[in-house]
C-alpha cells in the first residue's frame, strides 16, 4: 500500500531551462536504466520474493526509486516546458512538444515509449539481485554523463543527489547477494559439466585493423583454466589440410 | 569478420517432439536471456570497447554465443516442425504454425519478437561487465528450468552443454572485471556525495499480510551504514501531529 | 515522494490456484487497461498539472492505483506460482514458468511486455481528464469480464473490490471535469469552423450482410445536424453520371 | 466494401516546404491520436458492434478518418520531399530521409513505428463510445498545437478543416452514447459496492513543493462523497504512535 | 477519399465456431503478413509514387485489400465470438476473451498488436513493386495453411477467395515492374563496382550434421560468378600456416 | 558453429567524423532494411531449410551480412564517437551520447530497438527466397542514399564495397529461385480459383487532385486480365439510380 506526500524527496530549482538537456533527462524518466525501470524490477522482484528479509530490502529501494521518477520528472518537466510555444525549441523534441503540449511523458530521449521489455525479473533471488547491481551500475553512469552535459547548478545538484543514491542502492544489493552465503558461480541447483566449465573457446583469432591481439588474461589463463582453440577453428584447419576431424571423442561436441 | 562451419558446436539427438517444449525453448532463441540476446550484447560490446584484450573476450563470448544460437535454433525447430501440420500441436504456438509453417523465428514462448530493448550496452566497459555476469546468471537459470521441463534425454543432454557454458562466461566475465583493478562500488570518474551515500531509506514500513517485517541486515546496518527513517515517513509523523517538518538542515533534501 | 505500508490495501486469499486465470489476471497487472496504466497515466499527468487542486485529485487516483497493482499483482502471484514445476499447468502461460520462475512480470494475458504506448497523456487537463474517464470505464468492464470467469470467492471478493474503486475514479473525474465550467465540446482555443462543424458525412452506406441498415439517430439528424452525401459518393454519381463534379463552391473541400 | 476516389477530401496547397512541420504533422498520420489510430479504432470497434445502428455511425466515422489520413499523408508528404536530396533538411526526421526517399510512412514525429498498442477497443458499445469522446478530444488538441506551429496559410487550412471534424465526432459519439439511456456511471453489468463506491481515498497529502494543496472539490466532497484519509497514512499514524490499526471491521480491506 | 458500402466484398458463413481457429486466422487480421499490413503498405507507397499510373495500381490494390481485411475480420470475429462467456474457449486466446470481450482487434495469433514495423516501403517505386510481390506471396501461403487448419466449408470458401487474389496482385505488381523496362539487378542510380559484384563468398563450409553438402549451383558457377573462399576462411588458413595473408592487392577488402 | 577473424571484411578508414551522418549509418547496423536484419533472416531461413544446397546458399550470405554489421557498425562508431564529450554533436543523436556513452547498439536513425519484426522467414523456401530478393534491393537503395549523404571518401568507399555485395546477394537469391524450376506465379499447392484469378477489380477511380488518371496498363490489360469495375462501385451505382444489386450470380461474391 502506497502513500504519496506532495514534497518531493529532493526540491528542483533550475536556472535557464535548456530543451535539448531535457530531452536527454528522459533516459532517467522513461529510459531503459531510468527510475521507471529500476522502480519496477525491484517492486516486481519484490512482490514475487518469498525471502522476508530481502523482500523489504526490494520494496525499500523500489518505493525510493517511485520518489526519484518524481525528481527527474520535475527537473526535465522544467527543460522542456518552453517547447510548448517555441518553435525552435520543439526542434529538441518534436514528440514532447506536438503530442505532450511540453509535458513529459514516459519516454527515453529518442521518443521510444517505456516497455517492461527493459526489466529483469527471474524469480530468483539471488540472479535477480546480480541484475540490480549491475542495474543500478548503468543509472550511475548515465546520471554522471547528464552531469557532464549541463552547466546548470541546480540541475547538477539534483542529478549528483540521484547519482549518489544509485550507489547506496549498489551497495545494499551487493551485501544482501554475500549474506545469502552461496558459493561464488553457483547459480541454481543443477551443477555444471565438470571440465567443460573451465574450458576457454577462443572464438576470435588474429590481429584486428587496429592491432586487437589475441589475448591472454585472467579470465582465460591460469586457476582451472583451460584454453581450448575454437571448435569452428578447429573444423577449418582439418578442412584446410584435407582431412575430416575424427570428433572421435566419444562426446557429442567438437572441440 | 565471420565465417561459419556447417557442424553445429553441439549435435542435438531428440527422441519425441515436443510442440509445447519446443515453444519454451523459444525463450534461449529469441527471448529476453536468450542466445541472440547473449551474443549481440558482447559482440556491440566489443565493436565499442577501446581496451584490446577485454575486447577480445568480448568477441570471443560473443562468437560462441552465435554457436549457441544456432544449436538452440536447432533443437527448437525439431520439437516444433510437427505444427506444420499437426492441428492439435499447433496449439502450441499458433504462431509458429500459421506463420511460419513449423519453422522457427526470433521470437520467444509468448510469440514477441525480439527486441534489442532486451541489450544492455553503455560503452563502460566495467559497467559492461557487470551487465554480463548478470546476463549469464540469468541465462544459467533458464536453462536449469528448461531441463526441469523435458525428460528427453537428448534434449537434456544439449542444454546441459549450453547451461554450462553460461557458468564458463560468468566466471571469465568476472575475472575480466576484477582484473580492471577498481575500488568496489566506483563506477564512471565522478564520486558519491559522502555521508548521503551511506545513508539506508527505509521506504517500506510496518508488517506484511503474510508476517513480512521491516527487517535489518548487512544491506543496511553495520559498517557505515546510517539507517534513515524514509523521508516521506518523517513528513506524514509531522502532518498527523499537526506541524511542518522543520527542514532546517540547509540542504534541498528531505530527511 | 512516496511511502509503502507493507500491508495490501486489500487483503487476498485464494482456495485453489488456477492458472489459465492467474493468466487472465495479468490484464490488470500489466495490461493496456490495468492498474499500471492506470496509476502512470494519472501521475504523469498530474506531474504536468498546472492546476493545484485537481493535481492532488490526479496524484491521490494515481497513488491508490499502485496500490492497486500491488494487490492485482499479488493476486496474480498466488495464481500462477504453481507454473514454476508444473509442465502442464505451464501451458497456461509458458513465458511465466520458464522466464518467471512462476513469478509475475508486467506483461498482459499474451506475454506482451507493458508499454507507455498504452498511455492517454496530453499535457491539457481538460483532454487528459476525458481519456482518464475512458480508461476507468474500460477497467471496470475488464473487472467485470475477470469475475465472470472464476468461482473462487477470495478471488471474486478482491476483484469486486477494485472494480467498485473504477467507479469511484470515474465519478470523481467527471466531477473534475465538469467543475472546470468549460463549455461542452470547447476543447483548446481555437474554436472549430461553423457549418461545416455540423455537417454528418454519410460515408457508409447501403444494407450491411446481416441487414445493418443505413441509420438515422440523434448523432446525425435533429438540433444543428446537417445530413452530407459523403464526397466520395457524390464523385462517384458524377462519375457514373458521365459528368464531373463541378466543387463550384469556391472551397477546397468537396460534398 | 471500400471504394477509393483519386481526389483528397480536402484539397492540399502548401508554400515553401518546412521538413520540421512535416515531421511533426507525422504525429496524426503514424502517431498514437493520428488519423490512422482514429480509422482502425472506429473501424473495428464497427466490426464487433451487433447494435447496427451505432455500428453505422462507428462505420461513417471509421471511412472518414481513413479519407483524413491520406489528406494529413499528403501534407506531410509535401513538406518532407526536400528530405530525399537536402543534407540539411534531413536533420529533421534522418529516418524519412534515408530509409524512406522523402517519403512518409506510418511513423510519429519520432520516427516510432505505428503500433495497435495505441487502440481502445473492448467490445463494449458504451465503453468504446466514451474512449472515443476522449480520442476526438486529443486529436482536436493536437492538430489545435499543429496549427500553432506553422504560418503557411495553406497548411493552416487543411488542418483547420481536420480539426474542425474531430469536433464533429466527438458531438456525435457523445449523442451516441447518450442515445443509449444507460444511467451515469453504470458500465457493465455488475454493480460497484454501495458505501465503498462513494468514499474518496486521500493518499497524496501534505502541501508540494510549489505550494500545491491537500485539495477539496466536487470529487471529493459534497454529494455522497465520503472523504477518508488513505490507509496507508492511518497505518502509519499508528505505527508513530507505536500501536498496530486494528482492521477490526471484519472486512479485508483497511481504512 | 474512400468510401464504405456495408456489403461484404465476399459474404461470409460458417457452421460451428472453432476458437482456435479464430486465433489464427488474426494472423490474417492483424499480423505481419496480413490484410492491414497489404493494405498500409500499398496506400502509403501510393501516396509517395510520383509515377500515376502505377500509382493508380497501388491504390487499386491497396484498397480492396482493406475491403479483405474486413472479410477476414468478420470471419475471425465469427469463430471467436463465444470467448465472451465460454472460459475453456478462452483458452485459445485470453487477450480476446478479457480485453476484447470476445470482439477482435489488430493482433496476430500470438497476440502481438499490430506495428508499422511489419511494412516495407522506400519511395522507390520499383523497389516497393519487388517487395510487394514478395509479400504477396507470403500472404498466399499464410491463406493456404489456414485452409489446410479448418474443415468448415464455408470458411475454406472465403479463404480460397482471398488466397485467389493475393496471386492476382502477384500477377499486376510483377507486371507493373516489368513495364517499368529496368535493367535486371539495376537497383536506384549507382552501379555497383564490377567484378566484386560477380564474386560469390563461401562463407559456410564443411558438412553438416545431417550431411549438408557445400554445395555449386547456378547462384554460384556458371555465367559469370567467380567462387571466392571465403575472407575469414583464409585467414585462418594463413594463421594456420604460421603466416599472415599479404592483403597486397592494394585494396581495403580481404579475399 | 561460427568462428570469428578480428580483421574486418573491409577496413574503414574516415576523415573527420560526421554525428549526424553516424546517426543515419545506424540504418545499416539495427534498421529495418540492415544488416542484422539481412543476416538473421537468412541465417534463420537457413535453419529451417530442408533443401540442403539451398541452405548452403541461405548461410553463405547470412554469414557475410554478419561481417558487414561489423564493418558498418565500426563505420558508424567511429562518426558517432564525438558525441560522448561534444555537447552540440549530442544533439545528432542523444541516445547514443547519453545512453551510449558515443557508442553503437542496435537502433535505427530514429533510436528504435531492432525487432524481430523486420524480418520475413515463412518457412517455405522459394516465398523466402523472394522476399530476400525483394530484401536486397531495399538494402541497395539505403546504401546508394547513404553515400548521397556524405563526401568523405573513406567512408564511401566502404559503403560502395557494401552496396555492391547487396547487389550479388539479389543475384544469387534470384538464381536459386530460378533454378527451383517452379511455374511462375505458382506458391503452395492450393490453386487460385481460375477466372477470378485474372480479375483486375478498379477498386479507385476518378481522376485525382494533380491529374492522377484511373490508368491502364499491362498490370490490367492484355493477357488474361478482365477488367472488374470494383464491387463498391457498381453497389454505388445501383444505390444512387434507386435500385439494390441482384448479386444473382448464385456466387458469395459481388463484382
């Protein structure tokens, strides 16, 4: 049950409203990593958790995130009201001013309406709470580049308290995923085929335009690793010297 | 610069088809997590990554994931080649059989077309990464709960295969991303504000119908966290006892 | 800025899950008529709103609406939990089972992912007022249809519930409406050209398959109504006449 | 059964092309209150109508729109040539520019793709007529701003023409719908609970940031209306007063 | 401007409703190949065409195919009119059952709502004539699997009869191009570079699962096709080898 | 299974980028008519493909539309790479500089998503064949108004490269259709009903309002063709000299 306080949880002041930031702070208003998105994956999430604890930690952020939709719908509401009446400002986004008589409405800046084809919602807790951290990772960086876009105080005050947040909120996913206590890269109940799992496919080869290497790191060498030149690879240069590969492994993939 | 090899990575055996299960199969084809959706988010990943090595991984998973498609594109057009012309099996995706003549499309088990709304891609590679772990995490799952639909041994047999690979990617994904060498929780160049960032808004309030409560835990006590009564909640505390919050604190946020 | 209460605004208890109907229920999660659109087409207007007092009236409709969504949503939830291991009762809707988990997500009865383009927001209070009535007649009938197809009373007790609430809002909106004293069909400012406002142009005509007649009724005859030939129709004489119309009338529209 | 005649309803002239106003004017040919949503809503509201009179009227309505569409096409048309060879011109809607010659296509002005998502239609005679007042209501109000946004005398005409129709239909959808003596606020069958149907749930309180009031009005007072502070704010006032609400009025929902 | 006459362009009769055959006849109704999307794209390309007398043709066509989407619409709505009160007929599609009380609207058999996106239309009128007479033979087959689904006479009657004259406009489109008097393969005004253009890529190599061959035939050898292995191919083969592929010919390309 | 060369198929070299020429680049990496359209509808035709020689062809050419999304992407991220830190070059496409961080992903000039909904796969082979051909040439255009939209040469050299193989792909397409050896016209197996298949209905008449003439041409005369005066028509006529249409050719039909 929702209750509304006409406050908002962070007072908006600008200065000179300017058109074109407004239309980019729709990405945060009806954007795919906007406070639309990231208020419905953690109410979704919640409403579905059957853990007590983390369900109110999924409720807590989703209801904030409902208060932040409501500051940056204000902020950009004030940007782009001129459009209204100014030609030239409606060039900064024809759909707000003809269809939205300068009024906001849940779009991202490119005039594509909000679809809950953005969310991540499993049903499963802990992959969903991997989701929101990476979730609120994205909001934070596109909360700082609309900071590098505007000279604006007020705007930029506004925008460094909502960019703050997406941080706590990473930090709270991130310790409710470790207190669940699963081993790292267990995801689920059926285990992964021993072997296979530590298995490196080097599916892109040679020197890109720019001198791309074929590299090497920890996410492919050392630990368990093991590296395994591409099947396809593999195919070609047994077709490359007249032979067939054998695949007489016994096993139904090539490698 | 692609090239392909008529061998699938994986040959899929099926016994029976299964019209219902092969309409679920649709979701690794052209749904949400599935292998489309996989291998175009690091594949344009990578085409905007400027880190050489990291780009590489991303080709490489990318690449691979193509081969997943194809595999899972596979298996899904033997359950499904029976609505051809099987009228009771075309209750199983209508689409499928009048549309396409048994044949498989990038749709998912509800029939939507694929969408590239489904992609997480913001050009920062850390963020990036952490797009990806989640993505496979999510990808893990819906695998685990294919297996759990199908008693077809072959069938299993090919998704145990792909369902591991998800947990081969999250671990490089991982390792890629810790190997950057960032502070945890920074992400893009401009900080938190300090103080608010530790701050914990409790949004959500009392007990739930099914005994949910308002619950403490490491997402929100202990270390730096300052646990705060949700803003909204101070201002209705104040409304019912007839005074205005006070606000005095200098700063545009409520609190 | 807003505050949850853990507990629903209406309790729900279920007997017996069904799922085809935890299928239908989604109508009124993530349906084009269902409590989401309803409570962002009420908020974003009201965030639009230059009008203090039906501001509040659109907020306290668009607040209660998520109370709304949490309730249906719940309801829903009870519904289809039981597709996350049953494969028959995943046929009911396997977008559900296999991506879900059997957890909610915000899609409609056919999977279809919840769109902005579902909302009426016109930034002109007097329109927006007229689409918010529309859109409340519309989830009253959609209730009404659900409680036709469900035995369970928990369930038709909660639905009764939130349909009776769509009458409110409609009464409420029209009370809105009509206190704003503008004269009826005035809409915006620039006043709609005389004469040709009262023209009814007949441009179906003839005696339907099923002996739909050619009708007369207060929308076309009586008051200022003035009954057109439609234009097609009269080039159409001309043109079997041998003879062109001579559109003599010095206007560019032609009747 | 359609026929088409080669002469427009209304015959278009334009001055010197504006690609800016023609990208917009795509708002009523491919946009969510556009010619072609007005056609298809009416159309196939017509085709489920077994009322046959008001199934004429939904028909006659239905034609004409379809006759709007290809005047506002026209328009647009005429205004977007200069896109297929003008560099600069084609700033204003790249997408006509590059993926359609010059040419329009059922776009909005923000180049999103036509789509039914934007359609009212539930089956229901007298729903569909009340969606219907409001649609009119919103194409009046846009081609209204279309106006607003252009000095070519010419194009004011045609739209002045358009717009004056809207206001047409919406007269006589109104007459429709009142013609069919169904008593106010009675949809459907099933009647809303006396008692609750009457109260008005204040769930926005408090005075916002911009001095907007807790409102009192004629949809909330006066009347039957029942005015009662949400159920939210009364749980919280008993939980800052430590106690627990009772809910002790053996119903199941709390007030 | 258009006309409506309230006959059916065919009348339709049926004997037993069959709900899931309703379904999918909107693959007919509102679907990607269906009557709404040939009846959009001809009109709209009309409106484009510069050249009258083709113009006439896409208008000719592109008007009866709305008189069929009102034929298939009406058979549709015959087949699914019990979903109003029949919950096991509901099955065969809940979005028509709940939000269309039985009524049909522009959906597919997947209930995906109808989108622009389905239409392909560049302001090049040969280019338009090729794609119109590849989406004539995609409705063709869709009409022949609808047939293949039913055994009601009457409805297979009205299926042939649309099925007819999808080859009918085959037949004018191709026609209508060949008058045109363009060169075969000559596309818009550039040429494409000579011998790049006869080079065939073989990008796919090796054998298959289920023996695919990588098979020569008349797409390319013969005439004057040059079969170049393919870019990638030989770069592996050089990687193999131990060298890297000159690229000396002095170009950007690798082959 | 797909293997993957850093090198690009053709190395891109510009001068100075261009933002807003980027922006209309992105028609060839997630537009309608692109590149990943053109490579998922072969690719995916190819795996629903029985006839093994033709799906060798179907996977040649969606593999090489795989390695030119690549170098068209690498194109267009190189002309949109300024708008991550140029404020007014932001203003090409604000989705890429805030969302994107100046990088690519998979929309159009517009920043729509890419839908599945492009693409045209029906599982019948040669219907599939035609629609690639109709694909292609579609493709040909974009790129020849592309290259008209620039003057960096670098940058038309790739696209003259990728416009050319456009071109082979149509002449490949075109002689596999050929070589089927099917009769003209002839899809399916269900016959056209004979007589009404030669029927031109003249369903728009007139002249229209710049000279448009009702025309005759080979797509209407000669041959087989029997020229209809349309349905609507001749009830229009009847209608308006007083009298009903027999329709007493015992048929369902009126013509």
């Amino acid at each position: 049950m929702y209750h509304h306080i006409k406050q908002l949880m962070y007072t908006v002041r600008i200065g000179q409203p300017d058109p074109h930031f407004g239309n980019m702070l729709l990405e945060q208003f009806g954007g795919a990593n906007g406070e639309l998105a990231a208020a419905m994956q953690y109410s979704v999430q919640g409403l579905n958790c059957d853990d007590p604890e983390r369900k109110d930690l999924l409720m807590d952020v989703g209801t904030e995130e409902l208060s932040h939709l409501e500051v940056v719908g204000t902020l950009a509401r004030m940007h782009l009201k001129p459009l209204k009446n100014d030609r030239k400002a409606a060039h900064a986004d024809p759909l707000i001013a003809i269809a939205g008589g300068g009024g906001v409405n849940l779009y991202n800046s490119a005039g594509d309406a909000w679809t809950a084809d953005y969310l991540k919602i499993t049903g499963e807790l802990d992959v969903d709470l991997r989701s929101n951290i990476a979730a609120e990772a994205r909001a934070k960086i596109v909360y700082e580049r609309l900071i590098d876009f505007t000279d604006d105080q007020g705007t930029i005050d506004a925008l460094q308290f909502l960019m703050t947040r997406e941080i706590t909120h990473m930090k709270a996913f991130t310790a409710a995923l470790e207190s669940m206590g699963k081993p790292t890269f267990s995801i689920g109940k059926i285990p992964p085929t021993p072997g296979l799992v530590d298995q490196y496919f080097n599916d892109s080869t040679g020197v890109g335009d720019r001198g791309e290497p074929d590299a090497r790191g920890p996410w492919n060498e050392g630990g368990d690793w093991e590296m395994v030149t591409a099947p396809a690879f593999q195919e070609l240069e047994s077709a490359s010297a007249g032979t067939r590969a054998p695949g007489s492994n016994g096993g139904s993939r090539r490698h």
